[in-house]
C-alpha cells in the first residue's frame, strides 16, 4: 500500500497567460523598467520568477488573459532586444509545503510519471506555485491525488466543487487597493544558505523529483525554489538549502544522474515578505526592483507568488538591502535567522 503525504489543499488561478522572457548581456536596469512599465498600465502580476545568472537575464511573468495584448505590446514596444512568448495557462499551487524537500519533489515525481511539463515553478512561505499549460490542468488534478492526501477533500470530483465562483471573487478582490508606500507585515531574513542551479525539463524531472524526496530524508529544508526561462530546451531551476555541512548530508553536487550542478561561492541570505495589499501585484515588484538599482543591491534571483515576495541576495548585502526596501516599504519589524542544517 503507497503511503500518501498529506497536505491542505490546492488551488488554481485558470484565465492566464505565462509570458517566460529572457535577455542575454547584462543589463541591471532592466528587470525594474520591465515591472514598473507594467505597473503604469495597471497589469496584475500573480506570478514572478527572476534570476541574474551567467550574464542573461530571465523572467517567468504570468498576467491575466485579458492584459495578455496589452502586455505583449509593451514588450515589444520597450524592449526589442528581448526574447519572449506567450501561451495560455493556469496557476496550480499546494499548501502548506513546510519548506519540505519531500513536496515538491513528489510533484516532480508524479508529473515526470504523468508527462506533464511545468512551464514555470516557485515556492513562497505558504505554497508551492506551478505554472501548467491550461490543457494540463484536469490531469495534473487526478495524478496529485495519487501520492496526496488532501484534508478539505477526499476526491478530485470533491474538489471541483469547492471552486465554483471562487476564481470570480479572486478577481473581484486584487487589485481593489493601492497604498501609497506598501505595508510589509515583516521583513524576515534567513542566512547562512547556499544557492544552487541545474537544468530542468521533461526528460529529468522525475529524477530531480526523487533526489528532492532524498533531501528530505536528510532532514534538510527547502529554503527557495523558483525556475527560470533558459536559452536552451527546458528551465533553470535554482534553489537554496542550509550551507554548513551540507556536503556531509547529501553530497549534493555529486549526483552525476541529474547533470551538471552548480552553486554559489559565497554564502547568500533570503529575504521574504508580504502584506494586506500584496495580492495587487501591480506596482509592488517595481518599487522594490527601483530601491535595489539605486542602492546597488545584486538580486540573484527572485519570486512572487502567492502575495509573497522571496528573494536571493550575497549576505554581505543584507544591510543595504533592509535600508534600500525600507525606503520603499512600509517595515515595521525585521527578522534575522540563521538556519542551520540538521547535526
């Protein structure tokens, strides 16, 4: 008998649009002059994923259907030298996760097994987000009710019908509010972690998706996780776990099954926060992209979903950066930890 993990639920944000771009060279003003230009034109940004890496730039953007004309068009506009598409969609995202290896890698084991390929992926404090193509969506629902045990129901059919009319009400309450200097319930900051990068796509996520589960029998947490658009066949996926010891644990670098693995030299700090108004996604990643480039700040990567904002930093930045998004922010508090790896 297969032992399921359980969980709380899932949810899915149909009616999209996912719009992955990518831009080679370095060009650090770009990423703020792409959100703030989405930000003038009122278009909600539910979903972000942003890395910094190997001189190129790459984001996943998804927006609503019906902003996906308007955006396109400011791209073209404004940005010539940009690489992009665009393709229908929808949002899928399970929680809680825990920071647990265990889940995302079960998601990648079931949907490798499925053949279902994720377009876009990103973990917030509260959820794990996967961007499908909107076809994709009934059939991912049935395989995650296999390893999966939900509490609010039991089948997918039991599931549908707790979603009628909620998709309407999302809608009707994003986006209803702007604040002047948006208000972060905190600003919490996780140090003493390393960044890793590999190679995503169809042919190995499976794989990918059992080593994940193999971290979490080390006891190790999943501290970030997002992908992003690359210039080959597939993604990048990037994600942090807890830097000391953490060759002792999982000599993670060393798993020749899932390619090549590269990671930091430094050590890198993560900052998460979000508040009241964050689910109006227009505007919020461009105050915060602006108060970095004038500050200086080195985003290596970033993510946005679920009204949350996480990113990655070089810890020696960590100073700047809280001062940098207090300007642009509303912080009451902040939050400094360590986390460390299991002894």
């Amino acid at each position: 008998m297969t032992t399921q993990t359980r969980v709380g639920g899932f949810k899915v944000l149909r009616d999209v649009v996912w719009i992955p771009l990518s831009k080679s060279g370095e060009d650090k003003g770009f990423p703020a002059e792409f959100c703030h230009s989405m930000a003038e034109q009122g278009i909600n940004l539910p979903f972000i994923t942003y890395t910094n890496h190997d001189k190129s730039i790459g984001f996943n953007v998804v927006v609503d259907a019906s902003n996906s004309s308007k955006a396109s068009s400011l791209v073209e506009r404004n940005f010539c030298e940009v690489s992009y598409h665009t393709a229908k969609a929808a949002i899928l995202s399970i929680f809680p996760h825990n920071s647990n290896p265990e889940i995302i890698g079960t998601i990648f084991e079931v949907f490798g097994r499925a053949g279902l390929d994720p377009k876009a992926l990103a973990h917030s404090n509260s959820a794990v987000s996967v961007v499908l193509p909107e076809d994709d969506i009934a059939k991912a629902t049935r395989a995650l009710f296999v390893p999966f045990s939900f509490s609010a129901y039991r089948t997918p059919e039991d599931w549908k019908l707790t979603q009628k009319n909620k998709e309407k009400l999302y809608r009707e309450v994003v986006a209803s509010y702007q604040e002047r200097k948006p208000k972060v319930y905190a600003l919490e900051w996780l140090d003493g972690q390393e960044l890793f990068e590999l190679r995503l796509d169809a042919n190995n996520l499976g794989t990918v998706g059992t080593h994940f589960k193999t971290l979490s029998r080390s006891r190790l947490t999943l501290t970030f996780l997002s992908t992003c658009p690359s210039t080959k066949k597939g993604s990048n996926l990037f994600f942090c776990l807890p830097r000391s010891g953490i060759y002792e644990h999982t000599q993670i670098t060393g798993e020749s099954s899932l390619g090549n693995i590269t990671h930091s030299p430094s050590p890198v700090s993560i900052f998460s926060m979000n508040g009241p108004h964050f689910g109006d996604r227009y505007g919020i990643v461009s105050e915060l992209l602006t108060a970095f480039n004038i500050y200086h700040i080195e985003l290596l990567a970033l993510s946005c979903t679920v009204a949350s904002i996480t990113g990655i930093l070089p810890t020696d930045q960590v100073q700047p950066a809280t001062e940098a998004i207090r300007t642009r922010f509303d912080v009451p508090s902040v939050i400094r930890r360590n986390c460390q790896p299991p002894q």
